[in-house]
C-alpha cells in the first residue's frame, strides 16, 4: 500500500493544478466493505500528502489508518 500511495502521488503530480489556497495535494487509498447484504461503506485505508508545487517532493507525508486495515475481511472470512 504504501508504494501504491506514493506511486500515485508522482502520478498524479501536475503543476497546473489548483489548491485552492492549499499547496498540498491529497491522495486517499480506499475500498468498499459491506458489513452487511445491502449494506455498503467505504473504508479509508491510507493517505499521502505532497507538494503542489514542487515536481521532486522529499516531504512527503504518507499515514495508514491501522485501525481502518484491522477491519477488512480476512481470506477465511471470505470462505463463509
């Protein structure tokens, strides 16, 4: 997850665009659980943070949400 987050924050990398007051640029990683038959939630997994306005960021400001990871369902879960 975390080279996917910062393969996505160089990706996504553009000097055209807008911060709207904002210099930084913000990539969620999430997925969909569904806790129930009907029942959809997203589940934020992880974030990046990066410059707007430099192309070579060394500050990069990557964060997982643990407690968000504990709650996606394991492969035997799944089997039920």
């Amino acid at each position: 997850m975390i080279a996917t987050l910062r393969q996505a924050s160089d990706d996504l990398y553009s000097p055209g665009r807008l911060g709207l007051g904002k210099n930084r640029l913000t990539i969620r990683l999430r997925t969909v659980i569904h806790p129930e038959e009907g029942v959809s939630v997203p589940l934020y997994l992880g974030e990046v943070q990066r410059s707007l306005t430099q192309r070579e960021d060394n500050g990069l400001k990557l964060q997982l949400f643990p407690e968000n990871l504990a709650q996606l369902p394991t492969p035997t879960d799944l089997e039920e």
